[in-house]
C-alpha cells in the first residue's frame, strides 16, 4: 500500500527510454548452439500449458540448450506482463505465449516480434488449421505466432443435476435434447427454463460467459473483418444480447464469480447445472473440482453439442519477440513446442485440445477418455465441435471489450439491477468512454 | 599550475596573508564540500529514480501515448482537460476518499486505544507487542487474498455467519459501501499494530512524573489520557496521520486483489486512482492520460501534504501561537524532550476535580500511583 505507484509508473516510462540505448547494443549471435556454446532460452507461458515434460525432452535432444521457462498465472496478468514489457522495449523471454484474446493489441505492434516466415514458417504452415496459422499472420503477412491449441466449444452438463430434474443423462440423448447439429440458444434457454422450474435452481454459472460464446460464434464479432467496431446498431448482437437478458431476468444465471466459483465450491454445490466448455475449460474445471474437494462423482460430463453451432473461445500461440538474442533457436523451439507430436504430449499434460490437423486426428484415436467427466471420449467430441470453426477477426481492443464494456454491463444483468435495455446501454455508454474517446 | 608563473607575486602576497599549505586547503575543503558529498548518493539517486521519472511521466502526459506503439502527437495539457472531466477519474477519487476514511480514522482510534492498554505495566510485554505488529509482517497480497475470500458474497466466511443468525447477505463486491467497508478492514488490520506501535513509542517518552503529578492532583486516568496522553504524542499522532494519507491516497493492492479478474469492481465500486491508472495505462493502454492521472494524484497528495502540514503546525503552536513564530518554533523541538507542553494543559485542571469531589483525590493517589504511574526500565 505505501509503495508508490507513481515511482513505479515512471520508472517505467524512464526504462522505456533507457531501453532505447540497450537496444543498439543486442543483435542476433550468429554461431549455432551446441555443447561447445551453450546458450540459454527463457519461455513465458501462462495458466495451464503443460509444457514441463517437453522442456527437458528438448533440452535434452539439443545439447547446449538450457530452458529457463516461467509461467504466469492467468491470460489477464500474462498480458500485463507482456504489454510492460513491450512498453519498456525489454524484459521479453525469447518465446512468449499470447492468448487469442489480446493477439489483436500485439497485431497492433507485430513488427516487434520475429517474421517466423524467416525461419522456415512457409514449410510447416499446413500443418495447422487454416484459420489458426492465419490467425497468426499479420496484414502484411509476418508470421508471428504458431498456433499451439484452440478451444473449440462443446457444452458440460452435470449428469446428476439432469437426473433430478427429470432430463436425459446419456451425453448422445443430451446433445439430441440441446438439437444435435442444429441446436440453437433458444432451446438451450428453454431447456433452462424448464430445469428451473423443476429445480428452482440456476442454469448456467454467469451470463458472461455464455455471452463470449455467443459472440465468439458470430462471423463477425466486436469488430467488422476490416477492424471497424461492430456494436452499436448490430442487430444481431443485439437480439442474442436480448435473448441472455431474458433467461438471466427469468433466474436462469447463479451470479457466480467467474474464474472464482467459490474456489470451486459452486462446481460441487449443484449451483447450476450446464457450463460452457472450450476445450481448456476442462482443465479449469478439474482445478475447480480439486480446489473444493469434488471428483467424478459430481457427475459433471461434456456432451458433442453447441448451441448456434461451433464456436472457438481462446487458445494460444508462441511468439519471438524482435528483442530476443537468439530468434533461430527461440523461433526452432517454438515450431517443435507446436509440432503434432508434441501437441499430443502437451494436450495430454493440460487438456487442451490441439490446433495441427496430425495431432487432433491423433487425439481424436489415442486419448484417453476423461474420467472426471463421466470417462468422455475428448478427443472424439472436440475434434467434432472443431468442424466448421471460423476464425473471427479480433480487434486491437477487443479484451478490453470483453471485460471492461461487456461484463460490467451483463453483471447488471446478473444481479438484477437493469433491464436488458439499460444494460446494453450501459455497455454502448463504456465502450463510447473507454475505446472511441479513449 | 598557472600559479607556478606568478611565483614572486605570490609569494610577496604570502607575507601579508600566509599561503595556506595544501593540508590547510584540503581541510578548508573537507569542511565546506564533505557534508555535500556525504549527502550526495540520496539526492543523485533520488534524482536518478525519483525526479527524472517524474519529470518523464510528465512529459509523457503531454503526448498522444499508446502503451505499445509509443509516442504519437504532442497535444498539450488535452489529456488533463480530458481527464478532469471524465467521470471515471472522479469516481476513482471519491473511492480513494471514502476508502482513505473509512480507514484512517477508525485506525487511528483503535490504534491510540490498543497504544494506550500496551503503555500499562502489563505481563509478558513483548509478547503483546509483537503480537500487534504480526499482521503488518504478512505480506499484502496474502491479507487481501485471505480477505477477499471471508468477504465472498456467496461462499464468505462473514455472510455464512451472517446468515446462520438470519441476516442477509452483505453484497461485499458489489455495493459500493461494504466494498469498501472491507477493504478498509484490510487496511486496517494491516496497518493498525503498525501505528500503534509507533504511538506506543511516543507514549513511552511522555515522562511519568507528570503523571504522578496529575494523578496526585486527582486526574482520573481517563482525564489523565485526554490531558497528559494525547497533547504529548501529537508530534507523533501528525506523522501517523501524514503517512496514512499518502498511503491512504495511493492504495492500489488491497482493492486490486480484492476481485483480481477486474480493476476494482465489475462496475468500478473500489476502482481507487492508481487502479484507474492501471486500468488506463495497461488494459486501455493509453500511457498519455496514466501519466496524466499519476500527475494529477501526485498533485493531490502534495495539496493533501500542505494541508496536513498547515493543520499540523496549527496544532503544535496552538499553546503558545501568541509568543510569535521562531522562538515558538525553537520551543517546539524542546517540547519533544520535555513535557513542557503539557504543563498549561494539565494546569487548569487539578483545581477543577479537587473542588468537585474533595474526597476522592485521596483514594486515587493513594491506591494506584504505583500502579498506573510505572518507571519503565526501557
């Protein structure tokens, strides 16, 4: 509390004009690594990455090579970390996770970070998903990202919630009950309304994100596929917006914190009853359950559904950052971290699911079912709801959309202190204040 | 070494006034350049990380500055027009405010009480002060973590109890009060021992005598803190109440692990300013209108300073403010050392109960001098 936050501020700004000088004085070390010239390589990820085994893996197939990795807790604060350190112009590792939800800032400045075309991106490029390896690209088409996982959605049902309400418990009767291929989000709010007039008890954990989802589905999301803000006078983000406010007004939403959940506690309690699942949202869940002492018997499953059709919320990419020292062996670490085969392992470790088409087939045959949730085929059902993902454009602010303008607005929704209408205004008020006029 | 060539003159001056040896002129030197150079490390660092930054964070203010792209157009003082009047900024600063009382006050009142309880001859001393500085050990994010879990709206620890005796729950992160009710809580159980301990300290110099005095004049003990007590510890109470507020006005970890997914809120409840700041600077990354905001606040704190400063002097001279301002000034240094000062407070008193309840002095000099009145050995 007593540490001045100005100094810090400014000692910022004043290493950012520092690093000006130390720049000159990088450059790339030309003479390869091996046994003789050892070299270092620092990797940041952040959340679950899973990547522990496959460091010592590599280190161990390149004699010479050290990795020191560091891991940052959330998206949110990797981002924080990789904007100062971007901001004082140093500090970056020499691989750098970024998350799709803030690539659209780093798109903004990709010229400070390594055109992995220079480094042998164009042979490698089919082995991911087309959208993905695009995702990566900049307008002038640098490379600056290989893809590591995606997170196509499928929706999580708590089996034993169902039961008590009289629904169908089987994952297949589950995703006919939701429509199958054709499930929309008007079924899955009627269904809510349904399970809670049975129950009396909350469908789905917050409106937030089922409002990600939502919009992650839409060809064109916050922004316009030419970077135009794509909000106000959207009629179609309006309706759904509309068609949230309506089931979360009929008590439809437990208010939860999200990526809180009462440490979990309300994954246990039986607070809600369906979830929307990414594929990484599983490894969330599992720390959920964990945190609060809950195991399979919590009847938690995942179904081969999604209401509007697919849909992608998140995943990664390993970027080199122009200031690194050794962009060779940083941008040959990243394309093996990404390869297929190490893809497998890394989804094995974190329980995301992958984003090279070798690896998602091999998932899809070797993995082994989820036993937490009711022993799910994950490979099978995520390779499924990845078909017919689009990759939408993701604007410079379009984090700060998400959770600065869209989330005060939708918790007002939860709390039951506006109407649907006042809500989307108050929303169209934030982003007028916080990114037009910024 | 130009010298060399005016050697005659020089030495024809030497006779009137003797040339000082290189010894005489190293020590003249040493007398008038050494304190400079001692004291040099603090101002050339300060400057190094306080003042060039600051003079930096202002420069910055005048400009166009995205986080990422840097440095764009020159635009003057347009990011302090926009910021005076954007709703968000003053709603930080009312926030700061009404967390900064919410804190200070209750803080230092619990603080002078617990000071006061320590300062009696109680058993196992330094076990008790230690105690009361235990909180201020743990490291603030581990209070704030701790603390955003008992105030969780609906897995708390305090609403659960709340509710099993039949009272609703208190929306801690939602409503803007009790936002701030609790994170003034982690404020004060943070800083709290901390201020006592300094006040206890300040208490421990008030010389016992005095006391003896007072209480053989019939000063009950609760006369005896409010007359002898508090006048003492002024000096002291003023730098506890200066460091609370520049505390108090930059708080930023308490409110920002509070609910760590937001910066201060989903609706900026207990957005304070440095977490607007934040908020500015490293999600809307707009390094511009930061450090326009930094600016703004450092201002703030400087007028809060001179504020403090002016009611502090106020204070400390209001006994003998009439004497004039440099001698009064002098005297106040010596007061610290003795109790001068109280002296005119405690004054008056004694006639006053000694003519109320004539029978009682007695019994209080007699029965407890030896108790409320200890020597301490420290």
């Amino acid at each position: 509390m007593k540490i001045s936050r100005l100094k810090k501020i400014t000692a910022l700004a004043g290493a950012a004009s520092l690093a000006v000088v130390a720049s000159g004085c990088g450059g790339a070390n030309a003479e390869p690594a091996g046994a003789d010239n050892p070299i270092t390589l620092t990797v940041t990820t952040f959340g679950q990455f899973g990547y522990d085994d496959l460091y010592a893996e590599y280190e161990e197939q390149n004699p010479g090579v050290t990795i020191e990795a560091n891991n940052v807790d959330g998206s949110a604060n990797a981002r924080t970390d990789a904007f100062t350190k971007l901001a004082a112009g140093s500090g970056l590792s020499d691989v750098v996770a970024v998350e799709e939800g803030w690539l659209g800032s780093i798109m903004e400045v990709s010229d400070q970070f390594v055109d992995l075309n220079e480094h042998g991106a164009a042979d490698i490029k089919d082995n991911w998903v087309d959208w993905k390896f695009e995702q990566g690209t900049d307008p002038e088409g640098r490379v600056i990202g290989y893809g590591t996982d995606i997170g196509p959605q499928a929706l999580c049902f708590n089996g034993d919630l169902f039961e008590a309400a009289g629904l169908p418990t089987d994952r297949e009767e589950v995703a006919e009950l939701f429509g199958g291929d054709d499930a929309t989000w008007e079924t899955y709010f009627d269904l809510g309304r349904q399970y809670n007039e049975a129950t009396g008890k909350a469908w789905y954990d917050q409106s937030s994100f089922v409002w990600n989802s939502m919009v992650n589905q839409m060809d064109e999301g916050y922004y316009t596929a030419d970077g135009e803000l794509n909000i106000e006078g959207n009629e179609k983000m309006r309706a759904q917006f509309d068609l949230l406010a309506a089931g979360t007004a009929d008590g439809l939403s437990a208010n939860q914190k999200q990526f809180d959940w009462g440490n979990g506690k309300a994954f246990v309690d039986g607070s809600f009853a369906v979830h929307v699942c990414p594929a990484w949202m599983l490894g969330t869940i599992q720390e959920q359950l964990e945190s609060a002492g809950g195991g399979p018997e919590t009847g938690w499953d995942v179904a081969d559904v999604f209401p509007g059709g697919a849909s992608n919320w998140g995943g990664a990419f390993l970027s080199v950052p122009a200031t690194s020292e050794r962009p060779a062996e940083a941008a040959a670490l990243a394309a093996w971290l990404t390869a297929p085969e190490q893809q497998v392992k890394q989804s094995a470790a974190a329980n995301n699911f992958p984003s090279t088409l070798e690896a998602q087939a091999e998932i899809v045959e070797t993995a082994k079912p989820n036993e937490l949730f009711n022993d799910a085929p994950y490979g099978e059902i995520f390779a499924s709801r990845a078909e017919g993902v689009i990759a939408q454009f993701k604007g410079p602010d379009d984090s700060v959309i998400q959770e600065n303008v869209f989330a005060p607005a939708l918790k007002m929704l939860d709390n039951g202190t506006g109407t649907a209408d006042e809500a989307w205004d108050e929303a169209v008020t934030l982003l007028n204040d916080l990114v037009v006029n910024n | 070494m130009t010298t060399t060539l005016d050697r005659p003159a020089a030495s024809s001056a030497a006779i009137t006034k003797p040339r000082p040896t290189f010894r005489q002129r190293l020590n003249v030197f040493d007398v008038k350049a050494s304190p400079y150079l001692y004291i040099a490390p603090f101002f050339i660092l300060f400057a190094l990380v306080g003042l060039f930054p600051l003079g930096y964070t202002f420069v910055v203010s005048l400009f166009d500055w995205h986080l990422l792209k840097g440095q764009g157009e020159f635009v003057g003082l347009q990011n302090f027009r926009e910021v005076l009047q954007d709703r968000f900024f003053w709603n930080s600063l009312f926030n700061t405010m009404s967390i900064f009382l919410l804190s200070t006050i209750p803080q230092l009142v619990v603080a002078i009480t617990i000071a006061a309880v320590l300062d009696q001859n109680l058993r196992a001393r330094t076990f008790w002060r230690m105690s009361i500085l235990l909180p201020y050990i743990v490291t603030p994010v581990a209070v704030a973590m701790i603390f955003a879990n008992m105030f969780g709206e609906q897995y708390g620890l305090i609403n659960n109890i709340l509710g099993a005796v039949g009272i609703d729950p208190v929306l801690w992160m939602n409503e803007t009060l009790p936002s701030h009710i609790a994170i003034a809580t982690m404020v004060n159980w943070r800083w709290t021992g901390y201020n006592a301990l300094i006040l206890l300290a300040a208490m421990q110099a008030v010389p016992r005598d005095v006391y003896e005095a007072a209480a053989i004049d019939g000063a009950r003990p609760l006369r005896r803190f409010f007359s002898i007590t508090l006048p003492s510890i002024r000096p002291t109470m003023i730098f506890v109440v200066i460091t609370a507020t520049i505390g108090g006005l930059q708080i930023f970890t308490e409110p920002k692990l509070f609910d760590p997914r937001t910066a201060g809120g989903t609706a900026r409840q207990f957005q304070t300013t440095v977490l607007y700041l934040w908020e500015m600077a490293f999600q809307r990354q707009n390094f511009g209108k930061a450090a326009t905001i930094a600016w703004l606040l450092f201002i703030i704190i400087i007028l809060f300073g001179i504020l403090n400063w002016l009611i502090s002097r106020r204070i400390a001279t209001s006994g003998d403010s009439r004497n004039g301002g440099g001698p009064a000034r002098r005297r106040r240094r010596k007061r610290s050392a003795t109790p001068a000062v109280v002296l005119p407070a405690v004054g008056p008193q004694p006639p006053a109960p000694a003519a109320d309840q004539p029978p009682e002095p007695p019994v209080e000099t007699a029965g407890r001098p030896a108790g409320t009145t200890p020597r301490r050995g420290t």
